[in-house]
C-alpha cells in the first residue's frame, strides 16, 4: 500500500494511528463513564457510613442513659430499703429504751415505796403516834423525792432519744457516703 492510501491527506496522520487514538479516546470516555460511577458509589458508601455512625451513636446514647436510669433507680430502691430498715432499728431501740426505762423507773418506785413503808414502820413502833405526822412529812418528802428522781429519768430519757436521733443521722450520712 501506498503512503497516501494510509495517511490522511488533510491532517497527515496514519488511520492505524488515528484509530488508536480512536479506541483510547473511547476508552478513556468508558473509564471516565466507570470512576463517575465508582465515585458515586463511594459518596453513597460513604453516607451509608456516616448513617451508620450516627445511628450507632444514638444506640450508645440511648444505652448509657438506660443504664444511668437503672442504676438510680437501683440506688433509690437501695436507699429506701435503708431508709427502711433505719427506721426499724429506730423503733426497736426506742421501744427497748423505753421497755428498760419504764422498768427501771417501776423498780425505783417499788424500792422507795418498800423503803418509805419499812421506815415508817419502823419509826412508828419507835416513836409512837406523836411521831407518826413527822414520819407522814418524812413520806411525802422521799414521795417528792421519788418525783424529782423520776424527771431526772424522764430528762435522761429525752437525752438519750436526742442521742438516738442524732445516731440516726449520722448513720444516714455514713450510708449517703
């Protein structure tokens, strides 16, 4: 073949070159076509991506606070069945307290009357009659006294309940800490 024959006669380039050039052209339009694609499917991927991210972070989200809502409650269930059972020991103390203060104060009572009935027994067959109004005064004196003992005992009562509340208070601080 001839030179004019493969050579185009208005630009000067070989058809076997400008067919190749031809073919890259087309090829360079479908890899053109394909990175268009691939980056289309990378922007979506990457949205996808960024979706499951967020919604990943709301899932944490609501977790953490689910678990911060169980652990208050499981805190405030504790702390009532402390407060509970606070309370009973309270009750058991006080009433034990006052179980003991009563029969304390019984005892006393019974003791300063066994103890006015002998001494005024006793005074009465040793001084007679003319004695016995001194001996009444004497009686009604331990009676006042007996009075006076038993308001120290109710004052140490309300001491000792003024204790037990602030016992009470200070185990609720210990149980806070």
């Amino acid at each position: 073949m001839e030179r004019s024959e493969t050579v185009c006669r208005y630009c000067g380039v070989t058809y076997l070159i400008y067919y190749e050039f031809h073919q890259l052209r087309t090829r360079l339009a479908q890899l053109e076509t394909e990175l268009q694609d691939v980056r289309g499917t990378a922007e979506r991927e990457k949205a996808q991506r960024e979706a499951l991210e967020l919604g990943r972070l709301e899932w944490e989200r609501a977790l953490h606070l689910e678990v911060q809502r169980k652990a208050e409650e499981k805190e405030s269930s504790r702390r009532e069945k402390l407060e509970d059972k606070n309370r009973d020991i309270e009750r058991v103390l006080r009433e034990e307290f006052e179980e003991k203060n009563e029969r304390n104060r019984r005892e006393m009572e019974e003791e300063y009357q066994k103890t006015i009935e002998e001494k005024e027994k006793q005074l009465r067959r040793e001084l007679g009659d003319s004695e016995a109004e001194r001996l009444r005064r004497q009686g009604d004196e331990l009676e006042r006294r007996a009075e006076e003992r038993e308001k120290v005992l109710n004052d140490a009562l309300q001491k000792a309940n003024k204790n037990l509340d602030e016992l009470r208070k200070y185990l609720q601080q210990l149980e806070e800490r």
